[in-house]
C-alpha cells in the first residue's frame, strides 16, 4: 500500500477532495493524543525527520517538532539563513548531505516558490512544504480547514473571506485552493494593490469594502499585512490600512450575524485584527494552533511508511490481520 | 452470538468477584460493540455497569513501516483514571496476539491497573505472541489462509461470524468509518462457511 497521499506533500492544489477529506479525518483523532497526560504514540519510533527552516519562522517549526515528538521520531533542527546561500545547488546539496545520514522525511520552510517541490524530485525521502515564498502553505490551509471544520460542521456552501494581503500571501493561496475543493464559497478583500490582478479568474468574489464582506461572510480568515511591504509602496500606512480594512469590533456588530474570526499568526495587532476581536467570543484564533499540531500529526503519519517494496513482503508473511 | 455474549459476560464478573473498579475497554472497531453489549449484559446482572472505554490501537502498531498506515484511525477514549483498576480488553479476534500487546502498550500510556485482563469473542488459534484470552466466547482451529469476520449488527446491520479466504475483502461491506476501504461484493459472502458463536 503506498501512501494515500504520494511521497510528498507540497501543495493543496494537485491534491483531491477525498484527499484532503482523508488528511481532516485523520487527524481527528490526534487531537485526542495531545489531551493525555503523556502526550506521545510509538507511531514514528525510529523515524528521523529533518525540519529544514531557510525562513525565520516560530508556530510552524514549534507545531512541525511536537507533531513529529508526539508520534516518536527522531528529529533535527536546521535553521539556515537563506540571505548568502545561492539557491538551487546548495539546497540540494545540503538535503543530500542530510540524506546520507539516513533521514526519513524533511519538513521544509524556504523563501523560494516551489522550492519544496523541486527538492521533492531530487530527494528520495518525503518532503512537506511548511511554506515556499508566496506559493503554498499547505499545513496551515488544512488546518484551517479542520478548524472551520470543527465549527460549522460542513465545509460546503460555507462563505469564507480571506482579508488583507493576499498578493504575498502562501496562506491564502492554500486556504483558496483547500476551500474550493472541499466546497466552500471563498472570497478575498483588501486593497487592489495587495490582490493578484487575475483573482477573479480563481471564481472568487473580490469585495473592495471590508464591510461587505462581513455583510457576505460567516468566516473571515484574517492574513498578516507584512509589514516589509509597507515600504514598497503597497499601501499609503499602517493607519490607513486599519481604518480602511481593519477587522474592528464596531465593524463585526455592524453585520446582522455572527462571524468566526481566524488568523494564521502572528498578528498585527491594531492594524489588520483589533485586540477586542483577536480575543473576542468569536475568535478561533488558538483553536488554528492546536489544530496545527493534529494536522500536522496526521501528514506525518499519513506519509510514513508506505513503502511499496516492503509492503508485498508484509502481505507474504502472516500477521497482517490483528 | 447473545448466548456466547450472556456466557462472557459471567465469567467476566466472576473472575473479578463483581463490577467494583471493573472497566471495559473495547478494541476499534468492533470490540467497542462487542464491550458495550458485555457491559449492558453485565448491568443486567448485577445492577451496575462497569465504565466503557474504547481503544484504537493503529498508533501503536509494529508494522507501519510496512503496510503503510491504515487510513482511518477510531477515537480512542479512556474513562477517567485507570490506576488500580481492572480492566478486561475486549476485542473480537484474537488471532496472532499483536493487536493485544498494541493495546497493553497503549493502556500504559494512561495509567497502571491493578490488573489487566483479555476477552475475545473468537480465539482462533496461531499465537505469535505469548498471551492468552481469560475469557473466550468460542475457539477455532483455522488455516493459515482463512480469516474470520465478525459481524455486529450495530455497524453491519446484524450479528454474525464468517469465515473467508485470508485475501477475500472485508466482510463490513465498506461500512466502516470514513469509508472507502472496502467495497461490496455479494458473492463473497455465499462462499463463505459460517462458523456458530
């Protein structure tokens, strides 16, 4: 039996809805895991997973370890500044370097789009994305995905509105893809300048006012504005942005439903998301980050094993039945 | 299979003097079924059920490294605090022994019984493991290449055991949670010889 996801896991696009059923499913029940009060299953026992963080990052790496601890694996920390390597050859040769040691899997964080893949086709270990440059985050879409889940019960018809920048955003790229396959109706908001210009062609509604989307939507997942990209000029200031596009509660009471709040982190706070909101009633906002380690749990175990070759030796040998 | 469970049921009680610190822990998937039935049996009885929990041993498995991981895992639940209680595994086959030691291995993580004991409802033979059921509903001697299903009608539609060919495809009929592993075949079922518990 191979793995019922492929080798690797890199995007939310190439994968199917019972794929990303499957991943939400699954990782059900390893919420419970983390209840225990000792938090950790053999499942990985011998494992070893190389966390590969090109970018600087704190929730993602920090869920990626307690996944990969609380299912038993082994697993290295490698942070390296993405600032005087030159790309290509040096990833490869630093994941072949690693795969000499005898890695199993690497989780990787890199500012290049598509980096995850193309050191996926050239290693033989699994690869999951844990963001390339403005392409995908697909861990973060899923377990938004299972947070929203959680809430509503169904994902389809659901009206979803990703708010803010959505331009630069991995994020929003794997919550649009994630969403539109399992069935919601997804939109985006926040200032042309911050959207891609063909946003429209993705079968997406733009709303240019923040107020009509909360008019619209049952959940708003609210991105980061990173600020770096305030001095390029994307939008006039931080002041602005807030007044104009800011998820403030007088806005959310203004909308005759209620609204779950979500935001992958780290916020801004008074500038995209107000603090009233962030910790407000409606706000799921740490719900996301416990979700984050059941997910992430679930594409670890789900991509384990799965090795062809060694699976037609197990159906040969008895004791495959319990 | 009432009868067999009536009979379990007993013994159950027997063997711990009564229900006081007794708790029922059912294997995914059917050995939940079958420790709820066992538990309601033994309310009946005694005029007082034991706690139910039920345990998915996926996790805990030797063998992911090589059949690849199962695409469901069930909710594991474990009632309260197990230190000092007596805990009675229920599961449905008890076939090699490797879903057993799973399962002593994952009850370790919750706490320490005071004693663990095994209920099956088929003992069917071909240890590959030193354990052994305290209560067993019915033994049988089966080959190698046979395999044998068991049936509740809580998820099947009703109660009952088969014995198939080790390749046929599940007798659950695709009914399991999550779905999609298995699909129906009727005519698997007319070859099969049905064993009695």
């Amino acid at each position: 039996m191979t793995s019922p996801l492929g080798k690797d896991l890199l995007a939310l696009e190439p994968l199917t809805p019972e794929q990303i059923g499957l991943i939400l499913d699954t990782a059900e029940p390893f919420k419970e895991i983390s209840e225990r009060a000792i938090k950790k299953v053999p499942t990985l026992r011998g494992s070893t997973i190389v966390n590969l963080f090109f970018e600087p990052s704190t929730r993602t790496r920090v869920s990626f370890e307690f996944a990969e601890k609380r299912l038993s694996a082994d697993t290295v920390n490698v942070a390296a500044s993405g600032s005087s390597v030159s790309k290509g050859e040096t990833l490869v040769d630093t994941a072949r370097n690693l795969e000499a040691m005898r890695i199993d899997m690497v989780v990787m964080r890199h500012g290049a789009s598509g980096a995850a893949q193309f050191l996926a086709q050239r290693i033989e270990s699994n690869v999951i994305n844990a963001g390339d440059g403005t392409h995908e985050h697909p861990t973060q879409g899923l377990l938004d995905l299972l947070t929203l889940r959680d809430h509503f019960g169904d994902l389809r018809g659901l009206r979803v509105c990703i708010v803010g920048d959505v331009l630069h955003s991995r994020v929003a790229r794997s919550n649009i893809w994630g969403l539109q396959k399992m069935g919601a109706d997804v939109a985006v908001c926040g200032p042309r300048s911050l959207l891609p210009n063909a946003i429209a062609e993705f079968g997406i509604t733009v709303f240019d006012r923040v107020e009509a989307a909360m008019e619209w939507a049952q959940a708003l997942n609210v991105l980061r504005l990173q600020l770096e990209r305030m001095t390029a000029g994307y939008i006039p200031s931080l002041r602005e942005y807030n007044r104009v596009f800011g998820v403030t509660r007088e806005r959310l009471e203004r909308a005759d439903h209620d609204i779950l709040i979500l935001h992958p982190g780290p916020m801004n706070r008074g500038v995209e998301i107000d603090s009233d909101v962030a910790d407000g009633p409606h706000s799921v906002i740490l719900n996301q980050v416990t979700n984050g380690v059941a997910i992430r749990m679930a594409v670890l175990y789900l991509l384990a094993g799965g090795r062809p070759e060694l699976a037609e030796t197990a159906k040969s040998t008895p004791g495959g039945e319990r | 299979m009432d009868r067999t469970l009536r009979r379990m049921a007993d013994e159950i009680v027997e063997l711990h003097d009564g229900t006081e610190d007794l708790v029922l822990v059912g294997i995914q998937r059917r050995g939940v079924q079958l420790a709820s039935r066992i538990a309601r049996l033994i309310a009946e009885r005694e005029g007082e059920a034991p706690r139910l929990g039920a345990l998915d041993i996926t996790l805990y498995r030797d063998d992911l490294q090589t059949i690849g991981p199962r695409p469901v895992v069930g909710p594991t639940d474990i009632p309260g605090d197990i230190d000092g209680a007596r805990v009675v595994i229920v599961d449905d086959v008890l076939y090699t022994g490797r879903t057993v030691r799973a399962a002593l291995d994952e009850l370790a993580d919750f706490g320490r019984p005071a004693r663990i004991g095994l209920a099956v409802l088929i003992d069917r033979g071909g240890r590959e493991l030193p354990i052994h059921a305290d209560v067993v509903g019915k033994r049988v001697e089966l080959r190698r290449d046979q395999r044998v299903d068991v049936l509740v009608a809580e998820l099947d539609g009703a109660d009952s055991v088969v014995v198939v060919p080790k390749t046929a495809p599940p007798s659950d009929a695709g009914r399991a949670a999550g779905g999609g592993r298995s699909k129906k075949s009727p005519a698997r079922r007319s070859a099969a010889g049905e064993a009695s518990a």
